[in-house]
C-alpha cells in the first residue's frame, strides 16, 4: 500500500492575488522603458552587470520603504534590501553620460490593476514622488502634485464610478459632490494620495474603505516579497531569535532559524520536507535548533550529510560545515514558508554549491512552483537551467509555469531584456548567448589547446 502524502502536499495550493509584471524605466542601466512578467517559475540570465539587479532592486527600494519603522520620505536608498547614497548612482544615463532626472516602477497584480510611481530628484537630497499612476479595470487615474482641486474631484467620481456600486457609490458620489474644504494631493511615502476633507468624514470612510486604495493594496503585495540576496550571511554560532511572519521586513535569512525552532516545536512537517530537500542536495538530512537562552539559538546538522540516520547526539553547528549549508537552507526555508501566489526572489541560489547540488536545484525550485509559489531567480548556472529544461522534457513540470528573461549590455550602455517561453521539449529557441554555448566554446579552447601540446612533444 502506498505510503499517503502528508496533509500539506494533498491540497491543491489556493488561488490568491499575485504579482504578474514589473515595469521599470531610467534607473540604472534600464534606460528605455522594459518589463519583466511573472510566473511561478521566473528566470533572469545573463552576463555580470547586464542589468539583471536592476529589473527588481526598485522594488526593493519600495520594500524597504515601506517597511521603515519610521518615514524616510520618498525612498529609503540606504536599507537591508538594497543600498545607495547618492541619486546619480541609480539613475540611468543619456548618451551624453549625463544623469536622467527621474525613474519609475509600475507593478501589476492579476490583470486588473496596476500601479506606477515616478521619482524625481528632490530639489535638495534624495527623491521626491513625482506622480503616482494606476490603473483598474481599464481605466486609468493619474495624481501628481499641485493637481487643480476640480481634477481631485473628477479623479475621485472617475474612480468611484469604477470600482464601486449600487447604494455605496451613490453615498460616496453625493459626499464628494459635497465636498468642504480643500482637496489636496500629499506623498505618503512611496505614492501620492488625494487628501480629502468632508462634514461626515466618518460616512466617508465607511463607504469608501469598501475598497482599498490601489497604492495601499500594492503596499501590502510589496512588503510581503521574499528577498533572499546572493551573500546570505556567514554561518554563526547563535542566532536571534526573531519574529516568524507574516512579512519578514529586510533580508530573509536572519529569520530562518527562529522559523526552524518553530517548526521543531510545533512538529510541523514543513521541516521534514526542508530536511528532504537538504538531502537531495547532497548537503545534509537533518537539520535542528537548540535554544541557548531568551535571545539566542543554535542551528545545529547532521554531522554525516548523505545519511538518512541522524540523532541528537550526532549533530554539529552549521558554523562547522561548509557554507553551501549556511547559504542553502535560508532558500529552501523561505520557499516552505511562502505562501501560495508569494513572491520570492532569489539571487544566485545556485552559490556554494557542487554542479550535482545546482542541477538538484532544478527540482527544489519545480517543487515549488508547482505547489503555487512563486519565485524570481537571478542565476548564472547553466547548469540550474538546463535541470529546468530536463524537468519540463520529462513532463515533471509543466512549460507555462516557467518564464526565461535574459539580460544584454548594449554597446550604449543600456540593458536590452529578451524573453522567452519553453515548449514542451524544453526548449526556448534563440536567445541573444546561450549558456550551452559558452560552456562548448571553453571546451573547445581547451581541447585544441592540449592537442597542440601533445603535437608538439
């Protein structure tokens, strides 16, 4: 009789709202306006400093704004996800070599609304919100600053009219009709927002906060995004205890072992599957955490990695493993404890680890798009997408779940993004440098190489 899956991996994962596109123009090397779409499995290749970064890190400029125990203004440039301190630094550049003066990012969720920000150089230090635009159900509002009161309006019944109906529209309309005193426009960090005063401000709002603003609903996407960098730490004796979601502000990795120690206490199977994936990456089979006192804990392996035996006694600080440990387990702990539909990015997962672990990889990450996460992965493993291709070929993971974005440097500087989707062989066609190619260009110079040594002898 076979062995019946645990509860977890029986239910089909739910459908929630999700992240399907980012959009971005005059930051960095992105000069012209390119997107990237979203799937559950989202690929970015290319060569070092081909733009790969700059796709996501004004999101992460958003994430860590928002997410700042205080207002930093506009933008938070220097935080835990993605560190600047000037504005030339992540501004594109002219043809002239000459700064632009501003940069945006829109974000769509499912194919109903989307939300653009705009940037601009403040006239001292930093930046300033120079428009906030979205769009919903089709129709599309724009709010920028020192917007003439009668637009306010207008922009408001527009809206109104959208996204609400029956008896609450007709309450709304009729209280902006109504409306007393100024209606200005103000920056709440990230975004700008109507500032409304009304005689009932408390009918108002609860009419109206029927439905959320849009820049509020993708705050909430924002902060809830998984940001795992490329370095993630050095393996240490103790870690601090730390909060266990739902969001986890900043970098991912210095909640893991607060999540494991839960895990551990609740018996939840969460940690026997980070224990499967641990050995199928040939890294260890069992992983655990020991409380030292009120604010610390220990994470501790197995001392033997490829043996499915382990015990208590027979475990060692991660600190005295190899780093591919360390760097491995914040990735496959964030990819358990992402919700359905939450996005995850990824830089370089494939870091410290054997080419037998990268290709491994492929199947750590299929699992869990298949299980309705979804993941951005900034890679430079031929290896990682090749066990992609393979998983696709072997009908383990369906195609349309996969998307492969690749990043050039243009000869002006500018980053050129080529996207593609892979059949059901696998394959994705021409793409501006294969991976495979490079690899066969090394062996070749090699292989001529030491024919040329042997015929000289």
């Amino acid at each position: 009789m076979a062995k019946q899956k645990p509860k977890e991996e029986q239910q089909a994962p739910k459908k929630y709202d999700y992240i399907t596109k980012i959009t971005v123009a005059g930051f960095k090397s992105i000069a012209e306006e390119q997107s990237v779409e979203i799937r559950p499995l989202t690929i970015l290749a290319g060569a070092n400093s081909s733009g790969k970064s700059s796709i996501m890190q004004p999101l992460l400029l958003l994430k860590q704004t928002l997410e700042a125990p205080y207002d930093p203004g506009a933008l938070l440039l220097n935080g835990p996800n993605v560190r600047f301190t000037l504005a030339e630094q992540l501004l594109a550049r002219t043809g002239a070599g000459k700064a632009a003066s501003s940069f945006s990012v829109e974000v769509a969720i499912n194919a109903n609304t989307s939300v653009m920000t705009r940037f601009a150089r403040g006239k001292e230090k930093g930046f300033a919100v120079e428009e906030t635009r979205y769009q919903v159900y089709g129709k599309e509002y724009k709010i920028h600053l020192a917007m003439p009161q009668e637009e306010i309006v207008s922009l408001m019944m527009l809206e109104v009219s959208t996204v609400l109906d029956g008896e609450n529209q007709k309450a709304i309309r009729m209280l902006i009709s109504a409306w007393e005193k100024s209606m200005t426009v103000l920056p709440k960090r990230c975004f700008l927002v109507a500032d409304i005063h009304f005689k009932d401000k408390e009918i108002f709002n609860r009419e109206y906060s029927n439905y959320p603003n849009p820049g509020e609903v993708l705050s909430r996407f924002i902060r809830s995004v998984i940001h795992l960098p490329g370095l993630r730490g050095n393996p240490e004796r103790t870690y601090p205890i730390s909060a266990v979601g739902p969001e986890f502000p900043g970098t991912f990795e210095r909640y893991v072992a607060s999540i494991i120690e839960q895990w551990q206490r609740d018996k939840s199977d969460k940690l026997r599957m980070v224990n499967r994936d641990l050995l199928r990456l040939g890294l260890a089979s069992h992983v655990a955490v020991r409380s030292i006192d009120d604010t610390q804990v220990e994470v501790r392996v197995n001392r033997f990695p490829h043996s499915d035996k382990h015990s208590k006694d027979d475990t060692i600080s991660i600190a005295d493993v190899g780093l591919g440990v360390s760097q491995m387990l914040p990735v496959i702990v964030a990819l358990h404890t992402a919700k359905p539909d939450q996005l995850v990015y990824l830089e370089q997962p494939e870091i410290h680890l054997h080419p037998r672990a990268q290709v491994a990889m492929a199947e750590v990450l299929a699992d869990a798009a298949m299980q309705g996460k979804r993941m951005v992965v900034e890679t430079h493993s031929s290896l990682l997408l090749l066990g992609i291709q393979t998983l696709i070929a072997e009908g383990k993971l369906p195609p349309e779940l996969v998307k492969l974005h690749w990043f050039t440097m243009q000869e002006d500087g500018s980053t050129k993004i080529t996207s593609a989707d892979l059949d059901e062989a696998g394959a994705f066609g021409d793409w501006p440098e294969d991976f495979a190619t490079v690899t066969l260009d090394a062996e070749d110079r090699y292989l001529d190489a030491a024919q040329k040594r042997l015929e000289g002898k």
